[in-house]
C-alpha cells in the first residue's frame, strides 16, 4: 500500500508498506484474531526515511486497526537524517479512519 503523511509542523511524505495477515486461533477459547505482520517505509523527503517492522493484531473479522487503540511497531533503522535509527512507533486509527503514527526515537 502507499499513503500520503503529514506532520504537525507542515512536513509530508509517503508511507509505503506491505501486510501479510495471518489467522491465529486462541488455545483456550478458539477465538481468532489475525496478525498483520507488516514492513513500512516512511519516507519524509531529501533521502530522509524510516524503516518500521513489526505486527498490528485486529480482533475477531475487523477489517482494520481497532479504533483509538495504538498498536506498537519497531523502528529498525533509516536513511538520510535517521541513519541507524531505532526506537518504536505507536500507530493508533482515528474515530475518522485515519491513523496517527507517534515516533519515539532512541538517542545514542
């Protein structure tokens, strides 16, 4: 997928990615949820990006993210600017549909 991004301070960029769902029963009660085990690239211009990895779990048949519900990704690196970045990003979907991504970045 591909989307467009933009920052609080009037920044934007693309955020490109792919999902692969996976349906997990639970052992005890066999309800199913699905994994989406995801790799995106959020790329914020001039060679500056981000490189997320990591799951997003959608309960039962959703089709997306659980509402207002953030869900947790590993930065595992970046170019430009972020070169060697690490940390987490928690992406939450708006009542709205659209998603919120909150980057915590570590400091070396």
């Amino acid at each position: 997928y591909e989307a467009t991004i933009a920052g609080e301070q009037g920044e934007s960029g693309i955020l490109t990615g792919f999902l692969i769902t996976a349906d997990v029963p639970d052992a005890e009660t066999g309800d199913a949820h699905q994994d989406r085990l995801g790799q995106l690239f959020f790329d914020l211009g001039n060679g500056n990006g981000l490189v997320v990895v990591g799951e997003a779990i959608y309960r039962g048949e959703e089709a997306e993210m659980t509402p207002n519900t953030a869900q947790l990704r590993a930065v595992v690196g970046g170019t430009g600017d972020f070169m060697g970045a690490r940390g987490q990003v928690a992406t939450t979907r708006n009542d709205d549909g659209s998603y919120r991504h909150e980057f915590t970045l570590l400091d070396d």
